[in-house]
C-alpha cells in the first residue's frame, strides 16, 4: 500500500504539482487546504487537486482559531518586522503546520509535505513547527527537490500530466493572502527600484483615488481585543473584514520593504493590511492611556523580540509562550475607545478614554485646577542632575 503523505495544499501551481510529483514517487497524497480567509473558492481548487492526483482533500476552517489564537496574540504584542511587515503571512504557517499534524495523526500518516521553496522563510516556519509538535513526522519539500527550474518547468509538467492550471494570463506576482493581510512579491518587484503599480494591490485603493473627507471609526477593546466597531458589537472575523473594506478604501496599510530573509538574502516585500494597521494604531494608543511609563518601555522590547519569533518561525518554544504570559499580564487593564481618523493612506488615533486611564488632567492641565505642586520640580532636578553637574 503506499504511504500516506498530507500536503498542505494551496491550489496555486506549486502545490498542484507537487500533488502529482509526490504521487509519482509513489506516495498516497492527502491535501489538507487551510482557509484561514484568504476568500477562495475551495470548490475550485478541491477539483484541481483531485485533478493533480490527490487521493483525499480536506478543507479546514481555520479563520477563527487563527484570530483568536494568532493574530490577537501578535495584536497584543503590536508585532511589527522590520518596522513595517504586520507579519500576516508568517502568523498563519504555525496554524497551517498544527493542523497538518492533526490530520496526519487522524489519517495515520507519517508523512506531512508543503509547497515552500528553499529560499524563504515559510519552509523553516511549517518545519520547525512540525518538528516541534511531532518530531516523529517526516517532512517532504518537493520544490526543493525536483528537477523543475522555472515557473514555465512547472507548468510544462503541469500540462504534461494535465493538471488543470491557469496558464492563460502570465502571473505578474507571488501573492499570500489571509485575514490579517496579504504579502506580494516576485516579478518587477524585484527591482527594488521598481514603484510598485496599481495592479500590485489587491486590496486597498490608490491613494489618489481615496475620499477627500475623513472617516472616522471608533473602536472598543477589552483586555487588549477589539470587540466594537463604532459601538456595535462585532465577532472577531467581522471586524476585520470590516476594517479591511474601509481601510482599503481610504488606501490603508500598504508597505514596501526591503525585508531581511531568514536565510540569509535581503527581499523586496510589498504588504496590504488596511485592518491590521488600523488596530494596531488603536491598540498603541489605548496602552498609551493605561500603561506605565515602565511597562510600555519594557513591552516595545518585547514586542520587537516577538515579532522576530513570529517572524522565524519559533511560534511553539518556551521563549514565545513566556512572552505571551508577559504580554497578557499588561493587557488587563487594556480596555477602552479609541477615535481613529482614516485619511489618505493615514490611519490616526485622534481621541481615546478609558475607565483605567492613568491621565490626570488635574496633573496635566496648565488651566483652572491645576494640582500638581511645582514647588516639588526644584528638588527632583536638583537629584536628578546630580550625577552630572560641574565645577567650574
Ligand atoms: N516575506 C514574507 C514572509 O516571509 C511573505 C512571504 C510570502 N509567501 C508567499 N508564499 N508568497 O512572511
């Protein structure tokens, strides 16, 4: 009998090929495809991998284990790489990789296989991930071992061994799509010379094209979570599907980066997340309102080293569930409204309040009730400036 083998399969041309390399080595294929919201149609891409030779395709609703597991935890954290990638892509390959495992223990597989190339960082996120969680788990990476150079290798096997692709329209870019964003690279992006045109975007409008007046939305947290959306009550899923379609309208969340690969090579990055960018401004100033000085100067370190782990792929180690047990410490008492004002591309917190505010307007304000004693300023100077003040 041959040997069961679960692909996390996408339904783009590498994973589809891969299907019918696998089975060609012999192996029995099951495809497991992870909607984790990047709006597919399953249906399509079920056909194509029975097509390409699966033996059995399973489709996961993953989007609400995603958000409630992943992208709220990074939230929190206010993970950011390289100031400017929200890290979309890279939060789903440790989901993508758990659930592979389960269904290779449910399928009785020993066997797991992704579509990721040699070069990036997904390869390392899905493999140390696995390993991880079963290290008894073989993994397979047929583009790193096959024999199909190119994109137009690829789709000659593919037309070869009649795997239904579409090879009509010349795919400009490489596209990863989810909730939490979409990352695009590859093609004339490759030039890091090369201003990205309109046909990049997926999701978010030119700036030219947004409207002239500002919307603005208010946003209610709970415990560091976004649970309101201009005073209604909405489920996770919602809510960011929600700020993605306005955020994308106002030209939200686009960056362009030359990003730092864990393997070692500098890439051009071009990223759309108008509902990530949206939350993480409202988040920031939220915690501005009820942390401590102390505690946000310590949680930006964290946030950095955060980010790094999502980033390389060391999302199950005992570094990031520390972390996790840090950052949600400080989210407590992270619950309020905050104003964000969208305008051309800009996402701004104007307004925020808070039952756990820390602000004092009695402290703060230089009008009528002023409470705090100026006298006390003389002497904090005096000791604060000590170590430094010299003779002359
Ligand atoms: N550079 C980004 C990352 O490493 C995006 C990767 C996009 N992946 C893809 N298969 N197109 O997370």
């Amino acid at each position: 009998m041959a040997k069961k083998i679960i692909l996390a399969y996408s339904g783009g041309l590498d994973t589809s090929v891969s299907v019918r390399w696998l089975k060609e080595k012999g192996f029995s294929v099951v495809c497991f495809l992870a909607d984790v919201g990047q709006g597919q149609d399953f249906q399509v891409a079920k056909k194509r991998a029975h097509k390409a030779g699966a033996a059995k395709v399973i489709v996961g609703n993953l989007k609400k284990e995603f958000v409630e597991d992943f992208i709220w935890p990074s939230l929190k954290a206010n993970a950011v790489y390289e100031s400017k990638y929200l890290l979309a892509t890279a939060l789903s390959r440790p989901l993508i990789a758990k659930k592979l495992v389960e269904v290779a223990h449910t399928e009785g597989a020993k066997l797991v296989a992704h579509g990721s190339t040699g070069k990036g960082n997904d390869q390392v996120r899905f493999e140390v991930s696995i390993g991880a969680l079963d290290s008894k788990l073989k993994v397979i990476a047929p583009v790193r071992e096959w024999d199909l150079p190119t994109r137009e290798a690829e789709i000659r096997y593919a037309k070869v061994h009649k795997i239904p692709i579409d090879v009509t329209k010349k795919k400009p870019y490489s596209l990863d799509k989810n909730l939490w964003g979409i990352s695009i690279e590859s093609g004339k992006l490759e030039d890091p010379w090369f201003e990205p045109k309109e046909d990049v975007f997926q999701i978010t409008k030119p700036i030219e094209k947004s409207p002239n007046k500002a919307c603005y939305l208010k946003i209610y947290f709970k415990k560091g979570v976004p649970k309101k959306l201009n005073g209604k009550t909405l489920n996770a899923i919602a809510l960011i599907k929600k700020l993605n379609e306005i955020g994308g309208r106002y030209s939200i969340g686009r960056s362009d980066l030359i990003e730092d690969r864990l393997v070692g090579i500098k890439s051009r990055e071009v990223y759309e997340a108008p509902a990530a960018k949206i939350l993480l401004e409202a988040h920031k100033a939220l915690e501005s309102l009820v942390l401590d000085r102390e505690t946000l100067y310590f949680k930006d370190i964290v946030s950095l080293r955060y980010s790094r782990l999502i980033y390389d792929g060391l999302w199950y180690t005992p570094l990031k569930e520390a972390l996790d047990k840090f950052v949600e410490h400080t989210q407590r008492n992270v619950e309020g409204v905050v104003n964000v004002k969208l305008l051309k591309g800009t996402a701004s917190a104007v307004g925020r309040k808070s039952p756990n505010s820390l602000y004092k307007e009695e402290l703060a304000t230089y009008g009528k009730g002023d409470k705090f004693d100026q006298s006390l300023a003389k002497g904090f100077i005096e000791l604060w400036g000590l170590p430094y003040r010299k003779k002359r």
